[in-house]
C-alpha cells in the first residue's frame, strides 16, 4: 500500500447517519424498544432533511504491521462520474472532504496536510462492493492560480451553499455556479488592431464563474451561465441567441472530480435552444466564439489539476459588437438593457437550463466615451 516498512494492514468504516427514527440516547439494550425511544416529529424531520441522511463518507486507517500507530489516516467522500447526488458529505453544505478546510480529518505521518489535502485518496464504491485508494505515494501542491476573488461586476448567479433531502433543496435540483458579468470600456482604442476597433469601440464583456464541485451525471461534464438579450423588461429577444459561459471538469483518463479541463464562451443561437426551454443539444463544443475580432481571453487557458472546487474560479472576457439597431452575430449589452440569465449543466452533448431565483436584470449606470477615443471609459452595472 506504501513505503512505509512492515506495510500493515488498513482498516475501514463509514460515517453518516443511519436511520431517523429511534432516539440512540433514550434506547436501552437490556429493555429493547419503547415509545420513548422514538425521536420527537420536529427532530425527525430535521434528521431526514439533513443531506448526511443515508450518505456516507469512508474513514480509512493504514496501522502499521505491529499495531503500535498509525502511518496515515483519511476521512473521505464517495464520487461517482455518473452521479448527480452526492453519496457522502463533509457538514450540512455539502463540501467534499478532500477540501482544503477538512484538513484536520486527514494525516499522512510527518507530511500532514501538505501532501494528503486535497485529493480523493479513498472513496467508497457505488455499489458498496468496497473501497479505492488512490495516490497514497504521491506528493501534492496546493494550487496557487486563479483563486482571486471572482466577485468583480454584477452579480448574475448566486449559488445554494444549503441543502437538504427534499425538493427545491437538494443538490440535484440546482445547478448554478456563482457567477458576474463586467462591462468596461476601454479609454484608448490606438493599440488595438484593425481587426478588432472594425468590429469593437473597445467595449468588453468579462464573465467570470465561481467553481465548485459538480456532479453533471458523467465525466467531462460542465456548469456555466447562459445570458439572454430582453427587448424590454418583460419580452425576450433571442433573436440573436445568447451567450454560455461553461467550465467542464477534465475527461483525461484517471483525472479526478476537481481537475478542471477547459472553459469556453460560446454563441448559442435560436436553432440550438430558445429558453426557457429546459433542455437542448447544446455542448461547449456548441458555437464556441472564435477569431481575432473578439480578442477572447480565457482564464485557466488549459486543463488545471485540482481547481474544479471553491475559491477557485474561470473567467472569459471578449470585445463586444458597436452599437447598432441589430446584430448579425452576438449581441451587446449595454445601458439600459435588460438580460435573462440562466443556469446551465449538462454533459455528453445535452445541457439542462434552470432560471435563478432572481432571473432577469438591468444595465443600470452610464457609460462616458473617452475623448478622442472611440471607447467607453467607465464600468457598466446590472442592478438585480
């Protein structure tokens, strides 16, 4: 199992909460079961609505061969790529334990929580058939980028960060990312290329997503945000199709549930989904924006071990069209505008849209052109 000496042997059980009905303090043995035994209604309510209810999460321990200590420990959730639920949780908001603050529940003998925090080293099977122990021998960096604050702009997309066993509440009925809009101006175009002032005044959109774990229902699956133009407050306009910003988790064999593989910005038109339709054939293979016009920057540019949880996040930023009084591509969106916004998830080649809470929004401030420049100087913001 290691390269500890007299290897030892490792030793196994599962945490969670069994059952809802009988009050474990009150029960006695030698009597066996009464009324009294019984948890109150309001309790047992609660016991159910609690997402460790039936879920379990596996305590592994590596002894060594004589029994005298123990050369690592591991408190670990269950993962399933083709799950929508989780099967295990570290507290009552469902935040995987191989997360950076379940640190104390993890110790690897002189290099505790430097090179076991993090990663999913034992999981339980679906089936209950046992358990897998994944790199025991292997050294860990804590990942250093993109963990700025992803909160700059207009706040889109607040996430759920509270759940329980029963419908609207349970994990599997949300499928929002935390997620922004910026809108800036440039003040001096000069530098661009003629490409991209042929096409832009300089005024660029920046999404950005927050990671968290995601159970899409199969590998390489995503999460994002889709944006709707409105024409009013009330009237939708998908004339134009909208814009999908995604993050999808790495589909690299042996890759694990917080190694993240790309993120795309996309232009989904009419043909593709026209919302609120709940499902449609949209992939973020699906239109993805392309070409020197737009100058698109995407952060993470390329797969990044480790980051597909909390406190990391992906960004996409594009020059917008000039003005006009329509569009033969994507939309802009400026003052005055109002936004649908949809959560998106979805995996294989179909995506599975969910409206927010709070599902539409106006561009509220002004934006001032810069003199001599052909570019908004000032940020733009949606009031929600």
């Amino acid at each position: 199992m290691d390269t500890i000496a007299l290897n030892g042997y490792m030793l196994t059980c599962y945490t969670g909460i069994a059952q809802c009905s009988i009050d474990v303090g009150t029960y006695a043995v030698i009597t066996g079961f009464t009324s009294s035994s019984t948890l109150t209604g309001t309790t047992a309510t609660d016991c159910m609505n609690d997402p460790r209810y039936m879920t379990w999460r596996a305590m592994t321990v590596k002894v060594a061969m004589l029994g005298s200590s123990a050369a690592w420990y591991r408190v670990d959730s269950y993962w399933n790529s083709a799950s929508t639920a989780f099967a295990s949780t570290w507290g009552t908001g469902l935040v995987r334990s191989d997360h950076l603050i379940s640190g104390t529940d993890n110790y690897a003998s002189s290099t505790r929580n430097s090179t076991s925090v993090n990663r999913t080293y034992v999981f339980a099977y679906a089936d209950g058939s046992g358990v897998q122990v994944n790199h025991v021998s292997f050294g860990f960096t804590v990942p250093v980028s993109n963990n700025s604050s992803g909160t700059t702009g207009n706040a889109l997309v607040s996430a759920e960060t509270i759940f329980t066993n029963s419908y609207p509440s349970r994990y599997n009925d949300n499928l929002c990312l935390s997620s922004h809009l910026n809108l800036t101006g440039t003040t001096d175009t000069s530098g661009l290329s003629d490409t991209i002032t042929q096409w832009s005044d300089g005024y660029k959109g920046k999404t950005t997503l927050a990671l968290d774990y995601i159970l899409p229902g199969g590998a390489a699956g995503w999460r994002g945000v889709c944006i709707v133009y409105y024409s009013s407050q009330y009237v939708m306009d998908n004339t134009n199709g909208s814009i999908c910003h995604l993050a999808q988790v790495s589909q690299t064999t042996a890759d694990g549930p917080t190694d993240f593989g790309a993120s795309t910005l996309q232009h989904v038109m009419p043909t593709d989904w026209q919302p609120p339709q709940l499902t449609a054939n949209v992939s973020p293979s699906t239109g993805v924006l392309s070409g020197g016009k737009y100058s698109l920057t995407i952060s993470p540019s390329s797969a990044t071990a480790r980051i597909f949880t909390s406190d990391y996040y992906t960004t996409a930023e594009w020059y917008q069209p000039k003005y006009a009084s329509s569009y033969s591509g994507i939309a802009r969106y400026g003052k005055d505008d109002y936004v649908g916004v949809f959560c998106v998830q979805g995996q294989s080649s179909t995506s599975y849209f969910q409206a927010p809470a709070t599902p539409t929004a106006k561009l509220s401030s002004a934006a001032a052109f810069a003199t001599g420049a052909i570019a908004l100087a000032s940020a733009a913001y949606l009031a929600i």
